[in-house]
C-alpha cells in the first residue's frame, strides 16, 4: 500500500475526513450511499485512489464509453 494510500486510510478510519458539497450533490442525485464507499476507502483494498466525486454518468451526456462528454 502506498503511503498516500495509508495515510487516507488512517484518516477515514479516525474520522478526519470531509465530503465536498459536490461531492454530496452528486452522491444524492444518483441514489448513491456514502457509507459503502468509505468503507472500501478505509480498508484499503482499492488499488491507490482518491474520491473526489462519485456520480452515475447520465448517458445522455456521455459518449458511449462514458469518457467525454458529448458536445452540446
């Protein structure tokens, strides 16, 4: 494990975190719980990454891929 990796670990695991607004906004509009994520967080199971938003992708803004944007 990374030592970014741990040290996010440790702080979730003491609660010295914070969800972004946006974060939450997004969480909300897809149905999503914060919980689950978190807890992969926490265990450091995960390859090394960081949340910074989650969001299901709406399809009608995305290719099919989901990794642009299409244009407006």
């Amino acid at each position: 494990m990374s030592e970014t990796l741990e040290l996010v670990c440790q702080l979730v695991e003491r609660d010295k975190f914070r969800v972004s607004v946006h974060a939450v906004q997004e969480l909300v509009d897809d149905g999503l719980l914060i919980e689950p994520i978190i807890r992969a967080v926490a265990t450091g199971k995960q390859e090394p990454a960081v949340l910074v938003t989650a969001y299901r992708p709406d399809p009608q803004r995305w290719d099919a891929s989901f990794t642009r944007r299409r244009q407006r």
